[in-house]
C-alpha cells in the first residue's frame, strides 16, 4: 500500500508541475504577464519531465498512459479551482472513468 501512495503522489506532483507550468506559459503569451511567467513555466515543466523517473515500478509506456489519467481528474480539478469552471456530471464520471484506468493500469494484480 505504500508503494501505490508513493506512485500516486508522484503523478499528482507531475500533474501539478505540467499543468502549473503550462499555466504560466499561457498567461505570459495569452494574458500579457511578464517574461518571468514564461521562464518559471520552463522551469516547472523540465521538473515534470523528471517527476515520473521516479515511478517506482513500471516502464516508460505504462507509466505514461496510467498519468493521462491522473492528468484528466487534475485538469477538471484546475478548471474547477482556478478558472471557476465547474464539472458537470459528465466531468465527474469521465475523469471516475480514467481513474479506473489508472488503478487496472498500473495496479492491477500481474
């Protein structure tokens, strides 16, 4: 059970470090915000890059399609918080859905 908290905190902090850097990125282009956005952008997004070496078990692909999951329920999340976008029922059964996927993916018995 430890090992499965340790992935998931992985995944959630990659999501948070390409959804937040990405973010910072679109307020220097979309919103006129200075440089500096852009450049802690860059910064978060190499982080994340790193962030699923970490995995404790699993290969590159495995890994990576189990995170688009986590990214999904992230996402709505963001929307949620930040931009006061709030799910609807479909959002909340689509990201229960990837979920799913997530834990056949990378936690089902082998």
């Amino acid at each position: 059970m430890a090992e499965i908290l340790k992935s998931l905190g992985y995944f959630i902090l990659a999501g948070l470090c390409e959804i937040g850097g990405g973010y910072l990125i679109w307020l220097w282009l979309k919103e006129g915000k200075p440089i500096v956005y852009a450049l802690a952008g860059a910064i978060i997004l190499t982080i994340y890059g790193i962030i699923p070496t970490l995995q404790p078990q699993g290969n590159f692909g495995k890994i990576y399609a189990a995170y688009g999951g986590i990214f999904i329920v992230l996402s709505i999340l963001w929307g949620w918080a930040i931009d006061n976008v709030i799910p609807d029922r479909f959002d909340i059964i689509g990201g229960f859905i990837s979920l799913i996927g997530v834990a056949v993916i990378m936690y089902g018995p082998r």
